[in-house]
C-alpha cells in the first residue's frame, strides 16, 4: 500500500464479515494461489484485512492491467487487488466474492467464466455482488 499504511480501517462494522472460515481458506485454497501470484506481480505490500490479502492503490502487474482493461479491483480467493483506493462499497463488492470463492471452491473460476458468456453485467456473481455492496451502501447512509 501507498504511504506506508500499516493496516486498512473502514467503516463497515458489522455489516461483513471481519474474519473467514478455516474450510473456507482451504476450499478456496487453489484459488488464493491464484490470487497471490497475481498479487505479488503488482510488487506492493500487502495488508491482511477482514480475512484476506489486500494489495491496494497498487501500480504494476495485475493491477495496471486491471487500469488498462478499466476495472478497479479483482478478487482472487482471498486475495484482492486493486489499482486505486476503494470505498468500503467496492471493498464489499469485492468480499462478496471471496464469500462466493469460499462456497464454490476450485470450481469458481469456470463457473464465473460461464456466468459470463451473457456480459459481465448479467454474470451472476457479479449481479450479486452488486446487491450486496448497494445493501452496504444503503446500511451505511442510514448510519449516517
């Protein structure tokens, strides 16, 4: 992470998840790799935050690709990457998927990739993913 941050804060409570399960680290194991080594080719420092990885605001690799394509971020198992910061919105996006990674295991990556042959939009993960970042979004105006 940029300017040395020690770890990531957010304002979302309660509203996720503040740690994963062990089956769900294991289950989602081959996908983390994955995620790693896609992380690790951004060349940042890491943050464990809310039970995965994050490499925010990250430059090289992975998330200048990510830049070039114009998308934000990419949830791989337990390891998110992104190319800016993120609102606690996006980053409930992305948490959405670790869920779906954790519950679909080594077979998410197809599974997504056939969610897709319609768009990106109508992709189910992605529709899901979108419900629960506008619920975090709704909680949080209501928090004021």
């Amino acid at each position: 992470m940029k300017g040395g941050r020690a770890g990531r804060l957010d304002d979302l409570g309660d509203l996720l998840p503040a740690a994963r399960s062990l089956w769900g680290y294991v289950w989602a194991g081959p996908n983390s790799l994955v995620g790693l080594v896609g992380g690790l080719t951004t060349r940042s420092r890491p943050v464990r935050w809310r039970g995965v990885l994050l490499f925010e605001d990250a430059d090289g690799g992975l998330a200048r690709f990510l830049r070039w394509r114009g998308f934000a971020a990419i949830t791989l198992g337990h390891v998110i990457v992104t190319n800016r910061p993120l609102s606690d919105e996006i980053l409930a996006h992305e948490l959405t998927h670790v869920a779906q990674a954790e519950r679909w295991g080594p077979l998410y990556y197809p599974a997504y990739l056939l969610g897709s042959v319609l768009g990106y939009r109508r992709n189910p993960f992605e529709r899901a993913a979108f419900r629960a970042s506008t619920a975090v979004k709704a909680a949080l105006e209501r928090r004021g």
